[in-house]
C-alpha cells in the first residue's frame, strides 16, 4: 500500500478525484450547505462534502476542522470524517499508525469534554470503530484502557467532565457494534471480547448509579450505557445488580424514561429466559411499582403508565412460558398477569386518552399459547387457574373496544381512527360477540381457512347489505370484511351484486378511503371475469372521486391498479373506450404542466400523474399473461384483436412525456416516475409492448446520459431480456445497450462507490444481454476490457448484492469464452485478475455468506478454462501469505489441486471453498463454523 505523510490514516483509499478538498474550501462549502438559502447549491455542497469525507485529503483537514477556533458546525464535519474514514476505509490505514490515530483521538475527546456535546459525540463514535476495528488482537483490552485512561487524575478536565465522556465513549460503542460493516466472522469475534469487556463497565456502571453525590446528569448517562450494553445480549445474572438500581430510579421522574429503557432492554434480551432464578427476582420488583402505576393512572400521567406497563409487560411476554413452568411460584406469576390485566383495562379510548392498553395484547396471545403448549396434566391446572383471568378479559376488551359517541368520534384525527380500526380488530378476533367483532371475526376465517368449506359465509354475505350502518367504524369494518371475502365472491360471483354498491358507495366517503379502495382492488382483481356487467359503474364512480381529489396518493394508486384489474376483462373496443375517458383529463393536466415553468408544485402533480398512469398499466394485461395457469378462466375470453390497449395510449402520450422530460430531464424524481410507467408496462403487455421499443430506446437513453439512475438500467435489462434476440429490435437495443454501458464505465472512472445500486442493475443487465444475446458483446464499439476490469472492482464492494450480481456476470460470461471472441481475448488478457480478486475475498475479504457466488466463478473457470486457471492458481498461491497468512503452502496446495480435479459436481466446489475460507479466516474446527 502506498504510504504517504506521517499523519495517522493518511493512506489514502486509491486516487482521488480531481477536486480541491482544502480546509478553506470545507469550510466553502459548509456555508453553503447551513446558509444558501438556494436548495440547488445546498445539493451541489452536499455533495461535494461527501466526496470530500471519502477522499485521502479527508485524513488531513479532518483535524484542522476541530481545531478551538471553529464553530461546532464545522468541528462536527471533521468528527464525522474521521469516522467515515477510521469505519469504511480501515484496510488503507498501516497497522504501525493504529496507536497515534487512537491517541490523537483520546487527546481530542478529553479537550471536547468540556466542548460542544454534539462533537463530542461523533468522536467517541470514531474511537469506538477504532477499537472495534483492533479488537480483539491489536487492542485486546480496549474498553478497560478507556475507563482507566478516563479515570486518570492528572487530566486537565473535571471528574464530572471526563465521567460523562467516558460514558458517552461506553454508550456508543456497542451501538457502533451493532451498525458497523465488520465482516461476520469478526463480528463474532469482537462480540466474544465485548461481552467479557463488560466486566470492566458494569462495577463502574454500579458505583455511579447508586452514589448519593452523583448529579442527575450523569445518573441519566449511566442508564443509557447500561441501556446500551444490554442489547449486546450480557446474561442476566450479570446485570442484576444495575436493573435494582434502575427500578429504584424509576422514583425520580427526570430518570423515569431512561430506568424503563435499560430495564425492558435488559429483560427482552433472547438469552434471559436461561435465568429464571434472576427473572423470579424481578417479579417482586415489578409488582411493587403497582401503587405508582394506579397514581398515575388515576392522574391521567400517560407517560408514566405507558413507562411501567412496559416493563410489566416485557417480563410477561418475553418468559411467560419459563415463569409458568415454576409451578411453586404460581402466584406471583398471577399477580403479574393481574397487573397486566389493569393495564389492558386503563380507562379511555386508545389511543386518544390512553397509549397503554395496546402494548398487553400480544401478551395475552402469547400467554394462551404457551399454556396450550404444555402436556394434557399440566394444560388443565394452568386453563382451570387461568380460565376466570380471560372470562374477565373478555369483558375488558369488549368495553375497550366500543366507539366513542359520533360527536367525539369527530374530533378524532384520521390517524387516531386508523389506529383504533386497528386496535378493535386486534380486540374482537379474540373475543367475537358484538358486530364489529362478529365482522372481524369473519375477516380473521377468511384470512386463516380455506372459505369455500365454511356453510356461514353465504348467510354473511346475504346479512351484510341489511346491517344497519350508524357509524363510520361498522362501514368501515363491513368494508374490510368484504375485502376479505374477496376470492370467495371469485367462486360465488351471484352474490357480488349483493356487496358491490356497498363497495362504490363507500369509495365516496374519504374517511373510508383506505377500506373501500383497497376492498374495491381485491374485487376488481379476483372477480374480474364476471365485473364485465358491472364495468361502467365501477369506471364511472372511480372516475368521478379520482376527479373530486377525496383519496391520497396512495390510494389513488390503488384505485387505478383496480380498474387496470377490471379492464383487461374487457373487449379492446371496451377498454380504449373507457381508457379514453378515464385518462383523457390527466393527459390534459399534463399538456398544461409540460407548458408551465418548473417549478416544486407543478413537480408533485407530475409525478402523481405518471404515478396514476404506471399504476393503471400494472395490471392493465388484456393478454392475460399473468393468468395463464387458469386455463379454464382464460377459455372464455375472446382473443385479442388489433394493437394492445396500452401500446395505442403510450404512442398517443409518447410526445407528451417527452416534452415534460426536456424540462425535468435534471430531475431524478420525475425521472424514475417515467421510467416506472414504462418498465411497469413492459413487464405487463412483453411482445406486446414491440411497436414502442424503438422511441423508448432512444428516451431511455438520453434520460440515462443525463442522469445514471439503477431504474433505468433496470428498464434497459427488461428490453434486452424481451426483445434482443428479435432481429427486427436488435439495432435500436444494441444502440441503447452501448451508450448505457459507456456512460457507467465512465462512472466507474469517476469512483464508482457511492453508487452500488447502479452497478448492481449493471451487472445485471450484463449477465442478461449475455445470457439473452451473447451477440452484443461482439460489437467493436463496447469495450469488453473495460467492463471486465469494472466487474471484478465490483466483486470488492462492501453489498452483498452488488457483489452478487457481479458474481453473476461472470458465470454468464465464463462459459461464452469459446464462442465469443472478445470475452475469450480478454478472459485470456485478465482473467488472472479475477482469479485473485476471487481468492482475495475467499481468503477473508468478504463475508462468508458470499462464497457460494464465489464458488461458481471458480467453477465456471476450470470448465471453461482449465488450461488457463491451472496455471494461474498456482502462481497465485504460491505468493507468501496470499490469501491469507495463516494457511501453510500445503493447504494452497491441496486447495488448488482439489478444485482442478471437480469440473463437474458444483455442490463440491462449494463445499471445498467453504473449507478452505474457513481455513484462511482461522476459524477451521471453532464454534464459528455454521453456515451463514
């Protein structure tokens, strides 16, 4: 690796871009992000800044920006970009400068104890992926070096400030555990040390929790470390002594929201069920905070009810099952189901005048199944103890469950109400025994058995136009037990008369909006067969509340994926009539907006215009592509005759959408909308959609020039994948195909991590126009070496499924060596180049879950290039510590000569690299052999 300054980090991450990353032009650039009041040049500096942060210079201004004389905003910056460095480009940083960065930011951090908070908090979260970084074996100590470091008397900073630092450094460094990009098999190994580690946090954890003299503020921290560290899954019995001291903490009200935090975390860890000694300790604890919930309760404090209900409720429901098995101590246990039982029954309408009872009902499911989980003995002691406790929870549910008076329940947001729907469903699937809950009952059937067998739901279906509606609750309960319904009505389509006006009545009704137009798609989508009477109707009332504007967004999209369902039952004539009339105002709309100048308003209604459109054609298929398994279904509908439907809309708006692209051609979002009508489009109509390519290839094109977006390579991969290997399309796809893959080489050039998307849908589109039409890669204008050289950079990235997909790329062009010239030339030039980047990651670069992919290209290699990979493999192992330092040259050796022996089992190529990645990460016969 190149070395450069004597700076700590200054290894650079590869050649930087061409641009002056300077501390003066940072600091340029910050102004402009925090005080231009243009969005235009705060986009502009955003990203530049992020360049910057990536960038080798980033080891040097990162520490000028945190020099005394600069605002917090820009000593944040710097903090922020030491951590990007130190977390995302560890490898470029020489093993002989760990310990001056760690040293330089043990230095920084004490200075900022005492500084701003919000700097001082992005350092210790650069230290923490420092540490996590060396742990176990270039720092095997770290935590225990930070509390001793911290606690040193000759600082310059008061205990105070150097205590609540070292407690922010201890909170965030599990956090940085948990988000970090380490790879598997060192994250194992860095949990291990991390959780021994604990023995030098939680004794100090302990000492400042339970000292009188220690201030708020730093009681407050000591819980959010403890918080913190728990969810590194610590056994309970370790933390016994730091959960006391939170339920007592739970007494001071400017400590009550952090005790319940670190308690429930500690208490739901997965592990802690093993110590039921420790749990029947906290039982007690938990029911003597019974007099404070009934206060609060009483006070209407919320805040405090919902804080202890989640505690009580955490015990319960996460060990339920191993308290219950402590037979003796049944009656605890009972108590602590009463408690939860007040919980359930808290006074008010949830959740406007009360956010608590919610939490309880995934208890009482959990509850009931660990019961029936017992043997027959067992089961009938614990039903004839429990059986009064649900008799009585019936009772509270019901009453919890009833709405509010109308005048109240119009005071109610449309949130509030959704949330209730939700909370009575949850309620009356339970407990059926008034309508509603009769109604959700009826859902619950109709979602878990097979309807068809069930001789009530005819009686239901007959029942439902004659309930007498009073509320909007009930409608909106019909509504989705109609929905429910929904295939039945397929199988019984006599009967759709009966609910259908229900159904286009309600979607008048905006407080029904997401009820009615969601029940009206499940209809529109399993009953389209037998809609064709219906058809006019459906069309006309979707039009007229489209055109009123009653529903959002989103369920506008709904509304037009229905009729696209209804639709494609029609006959041609049918729908391009009825196309006509549903779309033609939208087409209007959007002539005006095209004439207008860009603007954020004119932006939104664009992109819902195109989004009412993509929709519609989603599901609009009159070829039935999706149906051709329902043979018997597909018999009596005519086969179409003419052009497609949606071929003759899309050619009349082609120009329209063009026009709109001149002037938004800069705009990602408008952009992906119209990529999205399109690709949704293809998907639907296939062969259908071939008198568009043409038009589209030379768009899509034009669009992808400007801006590289993954959606429009993806739209690219579907032409290529439906249409190359038709010669009549084969020129306007190869055109398109050669300027999509010149402009993402040319992003490769610029630095292609900051777009793993676009090269994933790269490579994608690769592996497809070699698997579809081997042909393209014969073109004189593509640079074959060039895509070669970017897919094996791509194998480096950091994404699984980028690397996957580049993986992919290569099966598919391995085994075209013989019969295309170019890869075979190239194969021949740099396939070494990808032998070693693949026995790099094989070797620990990449994660384990990976070598499968892996595995294939060393497959693909020895059967389509044997002579080739012989020599090559060999070479390659034959470097000292190449891949890794911990094999012996005779387990190179084996390797090399097992995989040139297995040209024919796959399985067992997989199988030996999985040994031998094993073997390189040192991990051959230790616990962390499992599959990932």
């Amino acid at each position: 690796m190149e070395r450069r300054e004597e700076q700590p980090g200054a290894a650079g991450a590869g050649a930087a871009p061409a641009l002056d990353f300077t501390v003066e032009n940072v600091e340029k650039a910050l102004h402009q992000l925090y005080y231009d009041p243009n969005i235009e040049n705060k986009n502009l500096a955003q990203k530049w800044l992020m360049q910057a942060q990536a960038s080798p210079q980033a080891w040097h201004f990162s520490w000028q920006l945190l020099q005394p004389d600069k605002v917090p905003e820009i000593q944040y910056f710097g903090a922020s970009a030491l951590h990007i460095k130190i977390s995302r480009y560890w490898s470029d940083i020489p093993t002989d400068q760990y310990e001056s960065l760690k040293a330089q930011l043990f230095t920084q951090i004490t200075r900022f104890a005492s500084g701003s908070k919000i700097v001082l908090t992005r350092l210790c979260v650069a230290l923490a992926s420092l540490a996590l970084s060396m742990m176990p074996d270039a720092w095997p100590c770290a935590v225990a070096d930070m509390v001793r470091l911290f606690q040193a008397e000759d600082s310059p900073v008061d205990s105070q400030g150097r205590c609540l630092a070292l407690l922010e450094l201890l909170t965030v460094l599990p956090e940085e555990f948990q988000t970090s990009r380490l790879p598997q098999y060192r994250k194992s190994l860095v949990r291990t040390s991390l959780a021994v580690e604990c023995g030098a946090v939680f004794p100090l954890l302990e000492q400042l929790l339970q000292q009188p003299s220690s201030p708020s503020c730093v009681r407050q921290k000591v819980l959010k470390c403890f918080s913190s560290w728990v969810q590194l899954e610590v056994p309970l019995q370790d933390c016994e002594a730091l959960i006391q001291a939170a339920f007592a903490a739970l007494q001071d009200s400017e400590l009550f929201d952090s005790s319940v935090e670190a308690i429930v975390n500690a208490i739901s860890q997965p592990d802690a069920q093993r110590y039921v000694n420790t749990l029947l300790k906290l039982i007690p604890l938990v029911l003597g905070l019974q007099d404070q919930l009934r206060q609060a309760v009483q006070n209407g404090d919320m805040e405090t009810s919902h804080g202890i209900c989640r505690i009580a409720v955490a015990l319960g429901e996460n060990h339920s099952r191993a308290l219950l098995d402590q037979v003796e101590h049944w009656q605890s246990f009972l108590a602590l189901v009463n408690m939860i039982m007040f919980c359930t029954g808290i006074p008010g309408h949830f959740p406007v005048n009360e956010t608590t009872s919610s939490l309880t009902l995934t208890f009482w499911y959990t509850l009931q199944d660990d019961i029936l989980s017992f043997e027959a003995e067992k089961q009938a002691v614990y039903q004839q103890v429990y059986r009064p406790v649900y008799f009585q929870l019936v009772d509270v549910l019901l009453h919890k469950a009833q709405f509010p008076s109308d005048e109240e329940y119009g005071f109610w947001s449309s949130d509030e109400k959704e949330q209730f729907r939700i909370y009575s469903q949850a309620s009356g699937i339970l407990f059926p025994q008034h309508t509603e809950a009769l109604l959700y009952g009826f859902q619950s059937i109709a979602e878990t058995i097979d309807v068809n067998y069930s001789d009530v739901v005819p009686g239901l279906i007959g029942l439902i136009p004659r309930i007498s509606i009073s509320n909007v609750q009930l409608a909106d309960t019909v509504m989705f037990t109609i929905g429910a319904l929904s295939e039945w009505l397929a199988d019984h389509p006599v009967m759709i008369n009966s609910v259908l006006p229900l159904v286009l009545h309600a979607l008048g009704n905006p407080e029904l909006s997401i009820s009615s137009v969601s029940t009206l798609k499940k209809i529109c989508r399993e009953c389209k067969y037998d809609l064709p009477p219906y058809a006019a109707n459906i069309v006309a009332v979707s039009q007229d509340v489209l055109m009123k504007q009653i529903h959002k967004t989103s369920q506008c999209m709904w509304l037009m994926q229905a009729l696209g369902f209804l639709l494609s039952a029609l006959q041609v004539e049918e729908i391009l009539k009825n196309l006509h009339s549903l779309i033609s105002p939208y087409i209007q709309q959007l002539e005006k907006l095209a004439e207008e100048i860009p603007n954020p308003s004119n932006k939104l209604a664009i992109v819902h215009i195109l989004g009412l459109l993509s929709n519609l054609f989603t599901t609009l298929d009159v070829s039935h592509h999706e149906d051709d398994h329902e043979g018997s279904e597909l018999r009596k509908l005519p086969v179409p005759q003419g052009p497609n439907p949606v071929v003759v809309v899309l050619q009349q708006v082609f120009q329209l959408i063009q026009k709109v692209l001149s002037k938004w051609l800069n705009d990602a979002q408008v952009v992906e909308a119209v990529c999205a009508i399109f690709e949704k489009s293809v998907k639907t109509l296939l062969d259908d959609f071939a008198p568009m390519v043409p038009q589209l290839c030379e768009m899509l094109g034009r669009m992808y020039s400007t801006i590289p977006q993954a959606s429009a390579l993806d739209l690219t991969r579907q032409l290529v994948h439906i249409f190359a290997h038709e010669p009549a399309h084969f020129p306007p796809i190869e055109a398109l195909f050669l300027l999509v893959t010149s402009v993402t080489l040319t992003l490769f050039q610029q630095g292609p991590r900051d777009h793993p998307d676009i090269v994933d849908s790269f490579m994608q589109l690769l592996a497809q126009a070699l698997k579809r039409k081997p042909d393209l890669f014969l073109c004189e204008r593509l640079d074959v070496k060039a895509v070669f050289q970017c897919a094996v950079l791509a194998l480096k990235f950091p994404e699984a499924p980028t690397v996957k997909a580049s993986c992919g790329f290569f099966t598919e062009l391995l085994p075209r060596c013989g019969e295309v010239e170019p890869v075979g030339k190239v194969v021949q030039e740099d396939g070494r180049m990808l032998l070693i980047a693949v026995l790099e990651a094989i070797g620990g670069q990449a994660s384990r879950s990976l070598m499968d992919c892996f595995a294939d290209i060393l497959f693909a290699l020895n059967k389509h290039c044997f002579s080739l990979l012989s020599v090559w493999i060999k070479e390659a192992l034959q470097a000292p510590g190449f891949p890794s330092a911990r094999l012996s040259p005779e387990q190179k050796d084996t390797f090399s000569q097992q995989i040139l022996r297995e040209r024919v089992n796959k399985r067992r190529v997989k199988e030996m690299v999985k040994e031998f990645t094993l073997l390189c990460r040192g991990l051959h016969g230790t616990d962390y052999t499992a599959d990932y």
